[in-house]
C-alpha cells in the first residue's frame, strides 16, 4: 500500500451558519453539509465558557487555519468536524474523563 493510500483526506470548513441554539450548519471544501450540535461538548477551560450563547456567537471561520475558532482559544480540527458522526463520542467521552471525572456516567 503506497503512503499516499493510507493517508486520511483532510478537508477545511468554508463556511458555517447558525440553525439552532449551539448549533452550526457547517460546509466544507468537498461540497458536504454537516449540522452540528457543539453543545454536547461544551465543557472543560476552553469550551465550557461557550455555553453562554453570546460568546458561542462569535465563532469564526479561520481560514489559515481551515476551521471554526472561539476567542476562548476553543477549535476542532477540521477533519474531526467532517466526520463529526464517527467523533463525537469519543470526544464526549473524553471530555467526561478529563473535566468531570466523578460525573455518574462513567460509573
């Protein structure tokens, strides 16, 4: 298998708009639409602050970078963004084990 077949595609986000209370309708480079609900994943020092919908608000698409930023310092990496179905909960186990680890979930 040639190095080039084992790699991932990356993708970047071109464009988002807002559709619901912590939720984007993000677009990317490869014409795909994806409705994403952040909300689940709104918590620890970076993405906890995001749940006040005024700071959620003022995400921006980074283009240097590919992919949404909060001014908390908060991103996601495009990919994860892309497949964002096959992520999440992974990412929200994750974040219960770090930031909330008496939380009756993990028990």
């Amino acid at each position: 298998m040639s190095s080039s077949t084992a790699e991932s595609v990356l993708h970047d986000v071109t464009g988002f708009e807002f559709i619901g209370n912590f939720v984007l309708r993000v677009r990317f480079d490869d014409g795909l639409e994806r409705e994403i609900d952040f909300e689940p994943i709104l918590f620890g020092p970076l993405f906890a602050p995001l749940r006040d919908p005024q700071l959620f608000g003022q995400v921006r698409l980074d283009h240097d970078l590919g992919t949404l930023v909060w001014p908390t310092g908060a991103d996601i990496d495009p990919t994860v963004l892309h497949d964002w179905p096959d992520h999440v909960d992974a990412i929200i186990a994750r974040r219960l084990r770090r930031f909330m680890p008496e939380c009756p979930v993990l028990a």
